[in-house]
C-alpha cells in the first residue's frame, strides 16, 4: 500500500472548535472563563486496557 503525504498550508486551515461535557451538559470551551480553561487544560484522559493487557502489565512490573 502506498502511502499518501498530504501538507496543508496555513491560508487553508480553519479555526476549530472544542466542546465539552460539564456539570451534565455540553459547552464551547470557548465560553469558559480564564479558571474553567486552565482546569481543562490540567485534565487527565485516559484509555480503558482489556483485562488480559492490565495483567499482563501487573506481571512485567513484578
């Protein structure tokens, strides 16, 4: 398979906006004042493993 390198250029480039879930319900970040954006910034996101993986894991770090 060959592989395709595509480059856009600044001009072509457009704003894209982030929501997010709070307190029940979605807002634009945007929206948020200066504190609300710095703790969205500081968030933690994570991945679930499949429980063979965490195990397999638990066993490397014993």
């Amino acid at each position: 398979m060959s592989q395709i390198n595509m480059e856009i250029k600044n001009e072509e480039r457009t704003a894209c906006e982030v929501w997010t879930r709070v307190m029940g319900y979605h807002r634009p970040v945007s929206a948020f004042n200066n504190g609300k954006r710095a703790e969205h910034a500081e968030r933690c996101y994570f991945s679930e493993q499949p429980q063979r993986a965490r195990q397999h894991i638990e066993q490397l770090a014993a």
